[in-house]
C-alpha cells in the first residue's frame, strides 16, 4: 500500500478591483487529499540543481481527476511552505495503472 497525505494547495482568487480597476486577489487554501510526498534521489537532486538551479525537495504524485492549476503554485506539506516549479508532467490516465497521473517538483519556500 502507497501511503498519501493531503496537502494545501495556495491559489489565488480574485475578490475586486482595486481605484485603479486592477484586480485585487486573496489566497485560497485547497486541501487535496491522495498526494503522494515522494523524496528525491540524490542523482535526482544533483540533477535539478545543476539544469535548473533548484533544490529538489519533493516529488509530488497528484492523484488522477485532480483539476487544480499546480504550476508555480505554493504548496503546504507537514506545515512547511514550498514553491512548485517547471512544468506539471501528465500522464493519460487510462495509460496508468495507479491512482496518480501528473508529477510535479517543488522546492522549500523560505
């Protein structure tokens, strides 16, 4: 059995305009359930930082049918903040055996 946790997703929401008629937005936390929080390998890790420059913290595993945007989004995973990056890799679902179809990399948010 794969163990999952549920993460916050950050988003933002549009609440207005501000006198100037730019929109004003509010942060939404999405709780999403299922994720896998898998950690990456030190190959991995090496990897990342020297093609991005990113420290790879995590690799998240979104569950299939999930809808949210995960692209340059904050993340909370046991109470820390991280910064996801790159893009979202997407699986067809029919083509995965598992619960889980897009992969997405984030690092620690300081």
């Amino acid at each position: 059995m794969i163990a999952t946790e549920t993460v916050k997703l950050i988003t933002h929401k549009q609440t207005g305009t501000d006198e100037f008629n730019a929109p004003i937005y509010e942060d939404v936390e999405i709780p999403v359930s299922g994720v896998v929080v898998g950690s990456p390998t030190f190959d991995q890790q090496v990897s990342e930082l020297n093609l991005t420059g990113k420290h790879l913290a995590f690799v998240l595993g979104i569950p299939k049918g999930d809808i949210n945007n995960w692209e340059d989004s904050t993340v909370i995973i046991r109470g820390k903040k991280f910064k996801t990056y790159g893009p979202t890799l997407e699986q067809t679902p029919a083509n995965v055996p598992l619960r889980w179809n897009k992969q997405v990399k984030v690092e620690l948010y300081e």
